[in-house]
C-alpha cells in the first residue's frame, strides 16, 4: 500500500506508513485505483460502476440486434435526429452501411427505369393533345444504361459524397467513421428520392407546380437531414469552421453532381434522338 502524504511503499497489512507514520486507510478510492492499477497490468480497461471492460459494452450495444434497414429507413423520414441517435452504434458497422447504399441505389435504379419506361411508351401530343401508348418503343430503351448504369452511378456517388466529407475531416482534423458516413449519405437520400421520384411525378398530373415543390421540398429535408447528423459526427466548436466546412464539401459534391447528372442527360437525349 502506498502512502498518500509521503508516496512511501508499505505492507497490505500495514497501518500506519513506516517512513512518516501517515495513518493508511483502505478506502474504497483506494481500492478502486489498486483494482484500476492491476487492470491495467493485464491490458484491460474496467468501468467501476458496472465492472464491465469497454470492449464488452460497445460489442453489447453493437450487436444487441440486427438493424432493421427498410423500418430505419421510413423512422429516418418521419424522426430522422431521433432515429439516427437510437441506431449511432449500428450505422457503424461496415455491413449495415453497404447494405443501406445499396438499398438506397436500387430504389433509384427501380423509380427510374419505371419512369423511363412510362416516358418511353407513353406519348402525348402538345398540339392536339392526343395521347398513345405504344409498346414496340420499349425497343429503343437501353436496358443495361437505364439500369446497371444507373445503380452504379449512385453507388459511386454515395461513397463519394462519404468521401469528400471523410477527407474534410480528416484536413479539419476530425475523427470520423468512414462507413457511418456511408450510412448517413446513403439515408439522407431517401426523402429526396420519394419526393423527386415518386410523389413529384404523380402530383405533377395534378398540378404541375405542385409537384416541382414537392420535389425541391424533398431535396431541402434531404440537405438538412444530411447536415445535421454530418455536425454530429464532427461536432466543431468554432461554428465559423462548421460553415467552411459544409461549403467546400458542398461545392465538390455539386462537381461530382454535375458530372453524373451530365452523363445521365446525355443517354437520354440520345434515347429521344432514336425514338424521334
């Protein structure tokens, strides 16, 4: 036992310090720090409070069960903060955030070939306002473009975006999880793509305008959604540097946007080239 006055080194049993006579009391701080002390030796970490290794809770907490992806997916529509909170330790895990983006891509893929093949068979004329359906010009839809393309652009796009974020906080000096930002990425998007894909289409035959605000309105909960659980992760203390920040990862997004929105456009101007 070690003095607290002197820091001479006694016996278990001993008393009272043999160098200053300090009394030497086994107090439960005192046993804390010896049990503390000899964990250590043996390269563990223990919690005192509950007498569990740290290792041993967030292996718990991980993998407590399994992530119910398409029930996390609509609570991050309808409770996005509440949501991502709950699941922190799950959207960790490399295997949940790679299922999530594809996911994610294949409801893109799906919404999108549905709409091209609507478009495709589904003519209406602005001068007379006839409408025609015609099957035979499903010939002319390049099958693989509008699918295999599609899925793997979004998948790049997913872990790019990621990516961009992952090297901004590594150049700001923050600590960050990779896959978890996968995760964020590839859910935030969900909210755009049912509005921009899904209700904006239909509301549009309705009013038109109304779906085109249905679609913006999408985009902007995506954005805030994103930005929100991205400040999490990263959580700056200067708010200066939290916009900074957003900016740069945002402009170099909007580059990778372009890019993919470009190559996209182009397949589908020659798509309309072939059917006119």
């Amino acid at each position: 036992m070690i003095c607290n006055k002197c820091g001479q080194e006694n016996g278990s049993n001993t008393n009272f310090c043999i160098k200053c006579g300090n009394p030497l009391m086994n107090t439960p701080s005192t046993v804390e720090n010896n049990n503390m002390n000899a964990n250590i030796t043996t390269g563990k970490v223990v919690n005192s409070n509950i007498g569990l290794n740290q290792e041993q809770v967030i292996s718990n907490n991980t993998n407590n069960s399994d992530l119910n992806y398409f029930k996390f997916m609509i609570e991050t529509i309808l409770k996005p903060i509440k949501t991502y909170k709950k699941e922190h330790e799950q959207l960790q895990v490399p295997k949940n955030a790679i299922i999530l983006s594809v996911i994610t891509s294949v409801l893109i893929m799906v919404l999108n070939l549905i709409k091209t093949v609507i478009n495709t068979v589904y003519q209406k004329s602005y001068f007379t306002d006839k409408v025609e359906i015609d099957f035979t010009r499903l010939k002319y839809i390049e099958w693989t473009d509008v699918t295999l393309k599609t899925f793997i652009f979004i998948i790049i796009a997913i872990f790019a975006i990621a990516g961009i974020y992952y090297i901004g906080n590594l150049i700001a000096k923050k600590k960050a999880n990779y896959m978890k930002l996968v995760g964020i990425t590839s859910t935030s998007m969900i909210p755009a793509i049912i509005c921009g894909s899904l209700l904006g289409p239909i509301l549009s035959l309705i009013y038109s305008p109304l779906g085109t605000l249905t679609g913006i309105a999408g985009l902007i909960y995506s954005i805030l959604i994103f930005t929100k659980e991205v400040n999490e992760e990263v959580n700056f203390e200067e708010k200066d540097y939290e916009i900074y920040y957003h900016t740069a990862c945002f402009l170099s997004v909007i580059l990778i946007a372009y890019i993919v929105i470009a190559l996209i456009l182009k397949d589908a101007i020659s798509l309309y080239s072939m059917l006119g």
